[in-house]
C-alpha cells in the first residue's frame, strides 16, 4: 500500500473543510508525512475526512446555505406547477377540454359564471404565467443568496398570486370541492418569509456558539 | 453565554497539551499519545482554537524533504483553563469536595 489513498483522502478533507480552516486542513495533510507506516497513514487520513465532514455540518454557513436551497427547491417545484397550469390554459385556449370548467357545471354554476370564467380564463392564464415566471426568479435568488432581487421578485410573485386570486374569487367564490389557489397563496406568503426567519435567528445562534 | 462542561476527550486532550504546556505538539503525535482518533481530535482542536485557547504555528521539519508541520500549544488563558477543567474533572471523578478554609 502506498500512501496515495490517504492522501486522496486527506485531499477531499480539505475541500470539505470550510475555508476558515484552510490551515487545519494543511496541517493535516503535512501531517501524512510523518505517518510511521501507510496503516497509520490511512487511518489518520480517514480520520481527518470524518473531521472534515463534522466540520462542515457545523458551519454556520452550510448551515444558511443549505437551508436557503432547500427553500428555494419548495418554491421552484411550486413555480413548475403554476408553469405547468399557464401551458394547460394555453391549451385550453387553443381547444383543449377546460377540467376546471366541467367541475363548475358538476357543481350547478350559472351560465352567467360560466360566461364571466371563460372571459377571465386569457387573464388567469397570464397570471399563472407570470406567477411561475417570478418564482423562478423568486428561487434562483435564494439559492444565490441575493437577498433584494429575491425579496422583488417575491413580492411581484405575491402580487401576482394576489391579482390571481382576486380574480378567481370575484367569478367563483370558494366553495366545497371548487379548487381554489388562496390556501397555496396563504401558505407561501406565510411560510417563506417564516423560514427565512427562522434560518436567520439559526445562523445567529450558531455563530455565538 | 453559559460555559459549557469540556467533553471527556476534550480533557484529554487538554491533558495532554498540559504536560508539556510551552512546547508546540504536532497532530499525529497528539493522536498517537493520547489515543484519540484525528477524526476526534482535530474538531477538539479547533474548538480550542477558536475559543482562543490554543494557538497554532508552523514549524519547518527536521527532517530532509518532509513538508512544514502545523503545530500547536496551549495559551496562558488556554493553560489556566486546562488546570481549572482537568482539577474539576479530577474532583468530579474522585468524589472529592472542596475543603473549608
């Protein structure tokens, strides 16, 4: 055996560690050297990886990081959905059978509603573009960390989400088994805002450690 | 902030860092001596590190061709609370109270 594993692994440490420990990881490499034979070198390389690894899952940054990420995946998937909405309203403008036209005649709506639903549906079609549009946008500056084009494009994606809703709630009120975007909105306003919140008071809490 | 009670390998390694507390020590050496697997005792190190507790160097080897090692020692609030940390854990360990003056 040759000393070429541990050092492999003494190499993956170093990129584990978080950048203020540049000098612990040197250390540890240096330290390979000195190793009395490649079985001790091994494990102390293997060692340093696990260092390495406990290291980052303290970092306060990973920590904020990771966080962000995961905040910024939730409303990436929620933009899919509303994209994925904008392309089957394309659809049905084009021709395509409304699903959300039919549940409304199930539940006994009035042509008048049916009417004034057909007319909104190029305008809710928009919304739902231009609402996937800013979330996207809403999740690529999370995961960048750019703190105000995020906080603009959230707010534009809210009011977007707002516009949405107002106009869905002035055809149709919300009732039992008529789908309705406001519990989704409610949430989000909530919810991302919560969470930055929290991750904020986290990392301040993890640095005084 | 509460101070919290060292881990029983961070005694140890203060322990060890204690015996000789002016000299630098290496970390392999520390591993080898104390018995402590680097995994285990780099992040106590650093720890002591960050509380400015130890301080760090680079020493040139002695050795032909060998690179730089990173040493380590103990500083004057790092010695004074490696004493009050390694008393307290023998008083703790031993059942001893303190006496009245």
């Amino acid at each position: 055996m040759t000393r070429r594993l541990p050092r492999i692994l003494c190499t993956v440490a170093t990129h584990l560690l978080p950048a203020s420990r540049r000098s612990w990881a040197d250390g540890m490499i240096a330290e390979l050297s000195y190793a009395d034979d490649d079985r001790a070198a091994l494990r102390f390389a293997s060692g340093c990886l696990l260092a390495a690894v406990r290291e980052r899952a303290r970092d306060a940054d990973t920590h904020i990081m990771a966080g962000l990420w995961t905040i910024a995946v939730a409303t990436a998937f929620y933009a899919v959905v509303q994209l994925s909405c904008a392309v089957r309203g394309v659809a049905v403008l084009l021709g395509a059978r409304d699903g959300m036209r039919d549940a409304l005649l199930r539940h006994g709506a009035s042509s008048t509603v049916i009417a004034s639903y057909e007319a909104a549906r190029p305008a809710v079609v928009g919304c739902f573009l231009a609402l996937g549009i800013a979330q996207l946008a809403t999740a690529w500056f999370l995961s960048r960390g750019q703190v105000r084009p995020f906080a603009t494009a959230w707010c534009i994606a809210l009011m977007i989400a707002g516009v949405a809703v107002a106009i869905q709630l002035s055809i149709i009120p919300a009732s039992a088994g008529v789908p309705s975007e406001f519990h989704a909105l409610l949430m989000q306003a909530v919810a991302v805002p919560a969470l930055l919140v929290w991750l904020h008071r986290r990392q301040h809490h993890l640095r005084e450690r | 902030m509460r101070q919290r009670c060292p881990s029983p390998q961070t005694i140890l390694v203060l322990r060890a860092l204690l015996v000789r507390s002016g000299d630098w020590r290496y970390g392999y050496d520390l591993s080898k001596e104390i018995g402590l697997q680097s995994g285990t005792l780099y992040p106590v190190l650093m720890r002591l590190a960050d509380k400015g507790l130890l301080e760090s160097a680079w020493h040139d080897s002695d050795r032909p061709g060998a690179p730089p090692r990173h040493a380590y020692r103990l500083t004057q609030t790092g010695v004074a609370f490696a004493l009050a940390s390694t008393d307290a854990t023998v008083s703790v360990q031993g059942g001893n109270k303190p006496m009245p003056a």
